[in-house]
C-alpha cells in the first residue's frame, strides 16, 4: 500500500469518528441522576476509553497477584497455565531439544503464542528475539504485580497486530508505600531434582496522593534445578515394547557399521548391545542396536531469573502524573539432551585399526574382509550436549497522564531492547576431529577408550557462543479520550490515539564454531537482519443509548512499511434488560503481520523430533540396494526450518455472544460463546505432515545430486490455510453469606471447545483437533480451574483443582496400541496467615494427591511417556511463602 492510500485511509478513519460523534452530539440529551461523590474512572484492557470499571462488555478475566501464592504459581507462565483459554503453555521444558531460547509463552484459543498479544501495564515490550513473535513470560516482573487481565476477544482494533487470539495484561502496582522482604521455597516430595527457590525485594517511598510522588523498586530472583528423565518412571526411557512404543535412535554405543560390501551390524549386538542405554534392534535383518536417547535428556531445564522494576512517578498539580520507569530481566536456561549423534558425516574405520571388529580388541563379526565401515556413533563419554541460553530485556518507558481541558490522555516514549545468545557448554565434539580419530586407529567407537582415545576425545570438545540476537523496539504512543455529551444510558464517551514504533532485528551466527558441529543445526546458518517502521491510528465511540443497552464502535488502521497496511474495525453490543440480567455480544476482524524472524530467521538443518524412515531410499522400513539401514531407516533426519522472506500477513474474524446471570448478590453466572476464522496462518509444516505424506510434499524433500542421501526436509515458514474454531466460556462465582463460621466462595472458570479445524495448505481439507492429537498438539474439549476458599481472619484456606480433559492420542504406533489420552486432574491445597501485621506466611502442597501426567505416545517433543506442554513431572511438591514487611 502507498503512502497516499495510507493517508486516504487515515482521513477517513478520523472522518468516520467524526462523523459518529457529530451525529451522536445531534441526539437529544436526557436528564440523568447526579451525584456529589466522585466515582474513578478506570483504564480497562481492551478498551481506550476510561469508564467505571462496572460498565465494561468486555469478557475479561482478572487474576489477583495475591491469589498466586495460594494456588503455588510461581511464575507467570504458571499463573496462565491456569486460565482454560490458554490452550497451550509452553516452557523452559521445551528448549530441550528445540532451541526456544528457555521462553515461556502464552497461547489463547491455542491460535499460537504469536497471536496472544502480552501487554505489561497496557504497553509493549520487546519480543523475545529467537523468534520475535511473543514476549518471554520469564521476563515478566511478578513480584511486582498487583493482577493480571486476560481479554478473551480479539483486540486488532485497540491494539492492532498480535492480539487476534486475545490481550494479557500485566498490571503492576501503581502506587507502593513501605519495604518487604518475600522467600520462597517449592520442594518436590520425589527425589532428583526440580525445587525452587525465589527471593525479592519490594520497596516503595512517598505517597503518589499525599505527598505528589512515589518511588517503586523491585528486585526478584528466582531458580529451578534441573529434573532428568531418568528421575521419572513415567518419563525414563523411550522403549515401551507393551504400549507399541521403541523411541529410539540408530546412533548408539557401541557403534554400528555398515560395510562397502552392504554388511550392517554391531560387533555387541551378539551379547545384548549395552542395556539399558543401547538395546538390539528388533530387526531380525539389520543386526545392530538402537539407543534410547530419552534416558539422557531433561524433564526441566536448570533454569533461573533476575528482575529489576523502578519506577520514579510525579504529580503535577491533581490532574498530571509523570512517571520514569525501568524494567530489566535476565532469563538463564541451560538444557541437555543426549551426547552427539556421529552418523551420516564421512566417520569411517580402515582395517588398520586396532579396534576393527576381529583384529584382537573388538570381536569378529562375519563376512568382514577389512574393508572401510561407515560408523554411526554417539561417544557417552564426552557427556550429554548442554546448550546455555541467556535472554535479557530492557525497556524504559516514560510516560505521562492526567485530564485537560475535559479530555483523559495518555502518552509515551519507550524503548525496548531483547537479547538472547546461545552458546555450547558441554557434550558438542568437533566432526573433523572425531573423524580424523577413528580414521587413524585412536578412537574406539566400539568400546572403551584407550588413554590416548580419552585425551583425544577431551581435546575434540566444542564450546562457545554460536547464536545471537537482539530486536530493539523504539516507540511512542498517544490516546485521548473523554465525555461528549449525555445520552440515555450515560456519557458518549469518544477515545482517539496513534502510534509510531520502529522495530529491528539481527540475527549473528558463529559459524566457524558452529560449523564444526554437524548436531548443532547451525552449521550453514547465514546472519540475519531485518528492519521495519509501523505507523498506526485508531479511535473509539462508546454509545449508550439507554441504561439497558450500550454499543462500542472501534477502529484502527496499521501500515507496516515491509507488508503494507491493514484496517480492523469492531463492535459491541452490551444490553441489559434486568438487573440480573446481561447479554452482550461482539464482532471484530484482526490481522497479524509476519514477524521480522518469519521473514528473516536464519534457516537451520537440525534433527527431527523422533525417527523417520527415509521415504525413497528406506520404502516400508526396507533399504534400497546400497543404501545404509543405519542412516536411512527408522533414523532421526534433517529438517531445514527458519524464515521466508516470501510470508504474507495473517487476517481473522471473531464474534462473540454470551451472557451473565446475577439472580442473588452472592451468585454469578456467565456463558460466553466464541468463534474465530483465521486465515493464511503463519507457521510450518509438522515434521508428522510432511513424513506421513511423501507423495503429496515430495517436492519438500531436498536429496543430493545422486539422489543417494537425504540432505533436508524443508519445514520453513510460510502461508498455510485456515484455522476454524469455536467453543464456550463458562464460569461460576457464588459467594456463601457471611456466618460465623467465616467466609465460603467458590469459583470455577472453564473453556469448552466444540470445534477446532484447520488446513495445511489453502484450499486443502481440514484436519479435525478438538479432543484428538492432530499433526503435532491437542486441542481439549474441556479445562477448568476451580477454586473453593475458606476465610475468616487472620486465616484463609485454599483448595483449587485444574483440570484437563482426556484426548485421542498420536497413536504412530499399530492398530492394537492405540489409546485415548486420560484427563489431568491435580489439586493443591494451601492456608494463609496474616495475623501480624508484618508478616504473612503461606504454606501448601501442590498436585496434592501425587498423580503422575497421564500416558501418552506422542513423540513431537523430545521427553516421552508425558507431554510436558500441559502437565507437570514434578509430582507432590510441598512449598512455603513468608514475607516480612518493614
């Protein structure tokens, strides 16, 4: 789009507020009641004009930070882990394999972290920079906050790109006064790691009313240790022979080869291979053995977070406050998965060699003459591969707020810096050098090393930084709003705003260390940078007619300098025709633009998630004439991901209908019915789509000149088809009269999908996902959170259950192993006490019952028998909460 169709588009935007706000000052004004007290006007999230928090239409969910505690949420990704809309919540366990970097990130409708916008106190931060697309939880200041509001309706209007699934706004104190001092401990009741452990510090001076100022400072530190597999029966090994699972990779040790004369074995494989790590293949035809990586991966990454929030606030007068605040947080995530896999690099043995099977060290398998074997290798003594992410994010923001002149404004300058940088700690051995060992007769790729083949291997270790980052996002917002006249109902409230922000990303590969790395993925990564300006303008009409019914007209319109310009309007509609009564219903499209790492990600040639068969040179698990079992069946394969420069921009429609019944005070009902079409989804094929239908993405499948080796899968970003999804919110507040006994209130808040399709390719058949693992997640039909408390002071109890229903499983596995997934059912249970006045103490256990995740065979994530997106491997896990004010 040009610049003058922007400004076209721009003055009819303005000339369409006008034209409302003209017509709406025409209509005859009606006497309304008055009173002497003032009322405060709030912010809400989702909405640009300030109003009394009551009047609000919006389905909001709101989320106290001092309910945290009681529920044992320690951080942010936990707290939204127990909202029923967010689908999806990804950790630090998924940078296990993967390279996320160790963010967390939030999913609503599970549309995909990137259409979850994540405001902190109403504003943008930086994106995490490895995939630009959503903000890092970990970098969410917690100790700070006072609540968090979740928007389950599309935002594009208000917000623009980003918010097509829905807003989560963190909200900070605005005001503190005093010093505390909070620790924290999470012990699990089952050995091998996962504790945690968090300390701050929350210090506020001066009285923002009394005084005119206030100064807030906050310093968190929190750390979790790292919980291995192998701790967990559930999630020990990959080789369940009685579920139809054997997870397992054909690298092992020891070794197995294959010949230039077309012989494939393990000189172990006649004596059991080396249990439990490496077990023999359950094919009677290719005598080797198979290794179950899964015994040397981490559940949960050591991971650890340090946080800074000072804000410095000033009033002017009783209608400006100015405020200078500073955010930094640092994320540490470091992962290990199994030790390198050595196969498919040019890792040959000569018959020179001292370990060549039946010179008098390895023992003699048949047919061997002396001929060169092509070895498939993984050395267990140089330790698992450990990758150490670091993630840091800086914003400062200056701001300012008040009233003039009859208008409620709000203005900032901000700017927003992510980094992130990855780096090689342990495990990674240089290819050429392992290579040249074997060739001249030093290493034993068969059994245990000499003294010499020891300090080989010590000095063929790979360590440094090979991935960096960083996005800076420079930005300046303004919005005013204010009362135009009365109307039947109230105020005509019109709201007006813009803004302007100038993102940049980079993207720096060492590829002189990676390189020397054929399992770090990066070994031909090229650096990466992209740049963009977006410049946007919206406003907003709340219209109430009468105090039964009020509608709200919104529109913004973005243009983006790489991808053109895109207008999102919406509506809604609030009628309440009854005090315990209220209907409310809206419409709106949204758009989001292809980030700036979907446009220009570096591409990486990594493994696959789980083995594959090469579909042309290993047809039905049999290899071709010439071609090695070892590498081409049943085998981890190459799959190329990272940016298109070629994406385009993703559009949605969503409406909403629901109602909430209020039939006594201490009861409320509510039912909220939505439904989002999303188009030209922005994401990759599943290595599950592309594998499990070779003839209709054939041309996805790169293979060298000779067409003798699978060189990569192609699995970039690009455009796919639609997303169709609907489904229910429900949720239940009843409060107990006030007794003797204390105080009872019991709230449950739950999400039911009826329908979620979607297609891999535009115009393509839809794939069903509600309640069934698809290409690589499930979608729940049903989740709930439920909370029953008990208070009467100084004590309250909290008993809270978080639920998720059962679902199909992947079931990749034959006919008569294919299972249903069971719900997820945990409950905590926690009590507070606040009788001194200086010190609150909370004690509680968390998954109260000890239920281990339910079983399931899908192989998408790297940890097997559970799938750690949705459920916990911790087990029981008491934990204790002090905090001591001064």
């Amino acid at each position: 789009m040009t610049e003058t169709t922007l400004s076209l588009a721009l003055r009819k935007l303005f000339a369409g507020s006008a034209a409302c706000s003209a017509a709406l000052l025409a209509l005859p004004a009606q006497a309304q009641q008055t009173t002497t007290e003032p009322i405060q006007r709030v912010e809400i999230t989702g909405s640009s004009i300030k109003r009394l928090a009551a009047q609000t239409a919006l389905p909001i969910t709101s989320v106290r930070a001092e309910d945290f505690a009681k529920q044992g949420l320690a951080t942010a990704q936990e707290v939204l882990a127990t909202i029923p809309m967010n689908q999806t919540s990804t950790s630090g366990s998924q940078s296990v394999g993967a390279g996320t970097g160790g963010r967390s990130v939030a999913d609503l409708r599970g549309l995909g972290g990137d259409k979850t916008l994540v405001l902190l106190n109403g504003r943008r931060l930086a994106n995490h920079p490895f995939f630009a697309d959503t903000v890092d939880l970990n970098i969410i200041p917690i100790a700070a906050l006072d609540r968090v509001e979740i928007l389950r309706d599309g935002a594009s209007a208000i917000y623009g790109t980003d918010a097509i699934g829905g807003v989560v706004n963190f909200i900070t104190k605005r005001s503190y006064k005093g010093m505390g001092i909070t620790a924290e401990a999470y012990v699990p009741t089952a050995s091998g790691g996962g504790d945690e452990a968090r300390l701050n510090f929350t210090g506020g001076w001066g009285d923002l009313n009394a005084d005119g100022w206030n100064v807030l400072g906050v310093v968190d530190y929190h750390r979790q240790a790292a919980l291995r597999a192998a701790d967990r029966p559930f999630s020990s090994t990959g080789v369940r022979p009685e579920r139809g699972v054997i997870q397992t990779s054909g690298t092992p040790f020891p070794a197995n080869f294959f010949s230039e004369n077309g012989i494939s074995g393990n000189p172990s494989y006649a004596t059991g291979c080396l249990p439990p790590g490496s077990i023999p293949n359950s094919d009677p035809t290719n005598p080797t053995c198979r290794f179950d990586f899964t015994r040397y991966i981490d559940n949960i990454p050591l991971t650890s977070q340090q946080t800074f929030l000072g804000r410095f606030s000033k009033k002017f007068g009783d209608e400006h406050t100015a405020s200078l605040e500073y955010l930094h947080s640092r994320s540490n995530n470091e992962a290990a998965v199994s030790p390198p896999p050595l196969a498919n690099i040019g890792l040959t043995m000569y018959g020179s060699s001292p370990f060549y099977p039946g010179a008098g060290i390895t023992p003699a398998v048949a047919g061997l003459t002396g001929e060169p074997l092509d070895i498939s290798w993984r050395p267990l003594v140089t330790g698992n591969r450990v990758t150490y992410d670091v993630s840091m994010s800086d914003r400062v923001l200056a701001s300012m707020e008040g009233s003039m002149a009859g208008w409620d404004y709000n203005t900032g300058l901000s700017h927003s810096v992510g980094r992130a940088r990855s780096a090689f700690t342990g495990g990674y051995v240089i290819d050429q050098r392992i290579i040249e060992g074997v060739g001249a007769g030093i290493l034993n790729p068969f059994g245990e090393q000499t003294p010499e083949g020891t300090a080989f291997l010590g000095n063929s270790l790979l360590a440094g930084r090979f991935l960096r980052a960083r996005i800076n996002s420079s930005a300046f917002d303004f919005k005013a709003s204010r009362d135009l006249r009365e109307m039947g109902g109230g105020q005509l409230g019109f709201a007006i705003g813009g803004e302007l922000r100038h993102d940049k990303a980079t993207y720096t590969v060492n590829r002189e260390l990676a390189g020397q790395a054929s399992s770090s993925g990066f070994a031909d990564a090229q650096d990466q940078r992209g740049s963009r300006t977006i410049r946007a303008i919206f406003s907003e009409v709340n219209m109430p007619f009468s105090k039964a019914l009020e509608v709200n007209l919104a529109g913004r319109y973005d243009y983006y300098t790489d991808v053109g310009g895109n207008f999102s309007p919406k509506i809604g509609v609030r009628f309440q025709p009854a005090q315990q009564v209220l209907l409310r219903g809206s419409y709106n499209t949204g758009f989001r633009a292809p980030t700036l790492y979907d446009i220009y990600g570096p591409q990486t040639v990594t493994n696959t998630a789980e083995p594959w068969d090469d579909p042309v040179l290993c047809p039905g698990g049999t290899a071709v004439a010439g071609a090695n079992p070892n590498v081409v069946c049943n085998q981890q394969q190459n799959i190329r991901q990272g940016g298109n420069q070629e994406v385009e921009p993703e559009e949605s429609r969503t409406y909403t209908a629901g109602i909430v019944l209020e039939p006594t005070r201490n009861l409320t009902l509510s039912a909220d019915y939505w439904d989002i079409k999303l188009e030209d989804q922005i994401s990759a094929l599943a290595e599950q789509t592309l594998f499990g239908n070779y003839p209709k993405y054939s041309n996805l499948f790169v293979y060298n000149a000779a067409n003798t080796r699978l060189e990569y899968v192609q699995a970039t970003t690009t455009n796919l088809g639609e997303i169709r999804t609907r489904g229910v919110d429900l949720s239940l507040l009843w409060r107990l009269p006030q007794n003797p006994w204390g105080n009872f209130s019991l709230a449950i808040d739950g999400t039911w999908v009826q329908k979620y399709d979607y297609q891999n390719e535009p115009g393509g058949p839809f794939t069903e996902n509600a309640g069934r693992y698809a290409d690589a997640s499930p979608v729940f039909r049903w989740r709930h959170n439920a909370t029953l408390s008990w208070s009467s002071r100084p004590w309250t109890i909290t008993l809270s259950n978080r639920y998720l229903s059962g679902y199909t499983d992947q079931n990749a596995v034959e006919q008569q192993f294919q299972q249903r997934v069971d719900h997820y059912s945990i409950w905590s249970l926690a009590g507070t006490y606040s009788g001194n006045p200086s010190v609150d103490v909370t004690a509680g256990v968390k998954n109260l019952l000890d239920d281990d995740p339910p079983y399931t065979n899908q192989t998408t994530t790297f940890q097997q028998g559970y799938d750690p997106r949705y459920t916990d491997p911790l087990g029981r896990t008491f934990y204790v909460r002090a905090t001591y004010k001064f």
